[in-house]
C-alpha cells in the first residue's frame, strides 16, 4: 500500500520550473547557433541556473513546513509587491 502525497503547486514553484525551462531551452538554441556571439551568450545564460532552482528548493522546503495555502498567500503578497515596484518605477521613468 503507498502513500503518495499530492503535488502542492505553488506560484513560485511554477515560475521557478518555467524559467528553467525557458533558460534551458534558450541557452540549448543559442548555443547551437553559428555565430560565436550567440553561443557565449547561451553559456552565459546557465548561469543563471542556480537562482530559479534555490527559489525552488527554498519553495518546497515552505511548502512542507507551512502548507501550500499560507505559502502561496505570502508568495502572491511577495509577486503584487514586486509588480507594483516594476509599475512605479516605470512611471518614475516616464516623469523624467
């Protein structure tokens, strides 16, 4: 008899494998390209690895300390906040 746990996803945890998968995929292509510009630039792209998967092991270590719903509340407080400096900061850019 197994006792599989369900998957608890969580914003982060989605961002997190999305931008692996989109650095994975851009630095793969660009890499195979023919120029020498673009291929140093795929390289430089994996180093860009370590920070989605320490957001998503730091992710999952919440997950199983606090539960999925207090997470995910403090992550979107976490992703609105950032949204809402990104906006000020354009409109700071667009009065100068």
């Amino acid at each position: 008899m197994s006792t599989s746990r369900p998957l608890k996803i969580t914003v982060f945890f989605v961002l997190s494998l999305l931008t692996l998968s989109g650095l994975v995929i851009s630095s793969v292509v660009m890499i195979n390209q023919l120029g020498m510009n673009q291929r140093l630039q795929g390289w430089v792209n994996l180093l860009w690895l370590p920070l989605p998967i320490l957001i998503l092991i730091v992710d999952r270590i919440c997950v199983r300390k606090f539960e999925a719903k207090n997470v995910n509340k403090i992550q979107w407080y976490i992703l609105v906040t950032l949204i809402l400096i990104v906006i000020l900061n354009y409109l700071r850019l667009l009065i100068e």
